[in-house]
C-alpha cells in the first residue's frame, strides 16, 4: 500500500499538475479531493498541452484511474465538455479510467449567479473569487439544500430538492425555466452515471489490494477555509488532513505528504501577501514564470519565497518531504531574496505565521539574500550540475525547514526535474 498526498503550502499555482503527472506515471490511482473547476493544471506532454481543471493528470496513463471524489463540487457542463476535450487530444476517457462520487455535490446556475452577486455587493473588500459558483455550491451542501451528483439520475427528486434552494431569491421569478433546468441537469445526469461510484468504497478498495494512490488537491494551504488567510480564501480544505473526510478514507492509510512548494511565490485575488514586488523583479517573476492564472487568465502577484509561510505549512499538512518548482525562473538574478521572518508593526519579529489577518496584513518581511546564478538551469537533469549558488538555494531551503527536498523541477517538461535527496 502506498497513498500520498498532495498539496500546494503556498497560495496555490505551486505547480502540482506537473507533480501529479509525475508521480501518476508509477501510480494506479489519482484522486482529486476537494475544490472544483476554480482551479486548474496545466501540464505539457510531448508537443502537447493539456489544461485541466476537474480530471486529475492521471488520466494521461492508460495504466492510471483517476478519482473525483465526495468533496469536491462538480460542475457536471465543464467536466463533460473537458471530457470531450481531452479525448479531442487522443486521450481515452471511459468509466475504466475515470470515477466520480455520487455523492459529490454539484454546481448549478444558480451557484454561479449568487457567486457574482456575492462578489459584486463587497466593494473595495472583494475577496477575488473567480465566479464558477464554488463558493455558494458548498454553502449549500453545508446547508443541507445540496444537490448531489446522484440525484440527477431522479427528475422528479432533482426538481423537489431544487424548489429548496429559494431560486427566487436570486434570480426574478421569471427568469429561469426551473423544468428546463431539471431537464438539462437530468440530461447531465445519464451522460455520467457510467462513472458514478461509491468513491469512498472504491478507493479503500484499491488501497486494501495494494495499489498506489496519489491523493491531490486544489489550491493551496493559505487558501485554506480554516488554516489561510481567512476570509480571503477558498470554500474548502486544501490540507492534507481534508484527504480523508472528502476522499472517504482513514488516515491511517496514508504513507507520507508531499508538499508542492515554487521557488518563489505567487498568489492570485485579494488578501495580503507579505513579500509580494511591486518593482521590476515582481515583473520579471511574472514574465519569465508565465504567472497567469489557468482558469482565469488573471496575471499572479509575484514576490520572494517565504519561509514563515512554508514551515507553517509543513506544521498543518503534516509534510513530510518537498517538491521544489519553477527554480529555472530565477535564472539570471544577481540575488535572491528570501523572507525568514516578520517584523510586525509594533516592532516585534515573528517566527511563526500570525493566524490574526490584521496582524499579518500589516507585518514587514525580514529577509536573507542569496547569490544569484546566470546560467540556464532548464535543461539540467542532475543535482551536480546546477550552478553552486543553485544548489545552495536548495540547500537552504531544506535546513531552514528540516524538510528534505526529493524533487526539483526547471522547466514545465516531465524530462525537466531532478530527483534528488539534499544533504
């Protein structure tokens, strides 16, 4: 038996579409466990580029299942239209290779209505959600007026439970064909339930004959709904504690946590961001790294690696090794940044993250500077051969977190990545 998890410990966008792909090639198994398609992997194979925002990078492999599981929200017209997608670029979809949870809930119009709605009445205090109605999807699943994928199979039951949800409320009353809805999400229905399961029984199944299982999921540990930078986070628990609760398994059974961690960091929306550049090397990350966003196109703010936010989420995942990307984007920098500490306004330095968003917003980064290195790392397949001041940016990294990186990725290529264990 062999389950790892996978998380993003930063703000998202760590790049673990790649990592998962990795991964998969020796995996039977990839389950997706929370978010939806408000996030996305984009993963380059060959000449091609796949842009993923439901299906986890497993489907790629003949020899891989992948696994939408309870907690995630799906929006059955995107997962169908990335179906057809995917089999558009030679890939086979079929229920042999992809599995969703019938009890995962599911996104409907009204979602994607009260999430503009929501978002247009906060003003100056947007949270910067990206309005695929993921957010109120699980308002009401908490709400107990979900949808849930299996009930689209039932007309009469899908109509009961959507007269619930008070569609008045935010639409006119003459401005949704409540029986064209049913009709359109019962069509929705019979196109997936070929590959609806009992995702919880399915995949301890899998784990219970010894199989390999990569459990993965969206976002990042500081957009977290519990452990980020509340409220400017998302509806759902990224960590890799949520592993268990939406994918149906005990913990138990989980061998180890990989954390996705870029070189430097990004985040995408509102909320504060502690070393984020407002200068030239802020423009030169986003350029050089292609820092917009898959689902949204949005440009990422861009700033320093910070190591507070880092052992934190080492703290609340639980990591237990890492995954560095993207350091071929600080190519040709003279120094490299990194943020070891706070400096709050009171004068007081912290070693910890701040869970008090009022004191985070405001606190100073303290900094470390690194030398830079000039040459092109992109196409470096061993540790030995980086550049010394590469390699001791790793290395630093690894000490000042007491985690070991197994993983380095320089480029966006499955043959860019060195595998290797620091010292």
């Amino acid at each position: 038996m062999d389950v790892i998890v996978l998380v993003g410990t930063q703000f998202g966008d760590e790049g673990k579409g790649k990592i998962t792909d990795i991964l998969a090639e020796d995996s039977d198994y990839v389950v997706r466990y929370q978010g939806g398609n408000n996030a996305g992997h984009t993963v380059c194979v060959g000449e091609s580029t796949f842009k993923l925002h439901l299906i986890p990078s497993g489907i790629l492999y003949d020899s891989c299942c992948s696994v939408i599981a309870n907690g995630v929200v799906l929006d059955p017209a995107v997962i169908l239209q990335e179906m057809e997608t995917l089999r558009n670029q030679g890939i086979t979809v079929d229920p042999s290779k992809l599995k969703i949870s019938s009890i995962a809930n599911v996104i409907l119009p009204v979602h994607r209505k009260l999430d503009s709605k929501q978002e247009s009445k906060r003003h100056h205090e947007k949270i910067g959600t990206t309005g695929k109605g993921i957010g109120p999807a699980y308002m009401h699943k908490v709400a107990r007026t979900g949808i849930r994928v299996q009930d689209l199979l039932k007309k009469d039951l899908l109509k009961k439970k959507l007269l619930k949800q008070n569609w008045g409320e935010v639409y006119g009353e003459d401005e949704y064909d409540l029986d064209r809805v049913v009709d359109e999400y019962h069509g929705y229905g019979l196109q997936l339930e070929p590959y609806m399961v009992d995702s919880s029984l399915f995949v301890n199944n899998a784990i219970d004959s010894g199989k390999s299982i990569i459990m993965e999921g969206a976002q990042g540990t500081l957009l977290d709904v519990d452990h980020g930078t509340y409220p400017y986070v998302t509806s759902s628990n990224p960590v890799a504690g949520a592993a268990c609760v939406g994918a149906g398994i005990g913990p138990h059974k989980i061998k180890k946590v990989i954390g996705v961690t870029k070189a430097y960091l990004t985040r995408v929306g509102e909320g504060p961001f502690t070393t984020e550049l407002h200068d030239r090397y802020g423009e030169y990350l986003r350029e050089k790294g292609g820092e917009f966003g898959t689902t949204t196109g949005r440009p990422r703010r861009c700033g320093w690696l910070d190591l507070v936010v880092l052992k934190y989420a080492i703290r609340v995942n639980g990591i237990t090794e890492i995954c560095l990307t993207k350091l071929d984007v600080l190519d040709g920098l003279d120094s490299i940044k990194v943020c070891t500490r706070y400096k709050t306004v009171d004068g007081e330095l912290l070693d910890e993250f701040p869970l008090d968003l009022e004191v985070y917003s405001f606190c100073e980064p303290i900094y470390e500077t690194l030398p830079g290195w000039k040459e092109d790392i992109s196409q470096m397949t061993d540790f030995s051969e980086l550049p010394e001041s590469a390699r001791a940016y790793v290395e630093y990294i690894a000490l000042h977190t007491g985690v070991q990186i197994k993983m380095v990725s320089v480029g966006t290529r499955r043959r860019q990545t060195i595998h290797l264990i620091t010292r």
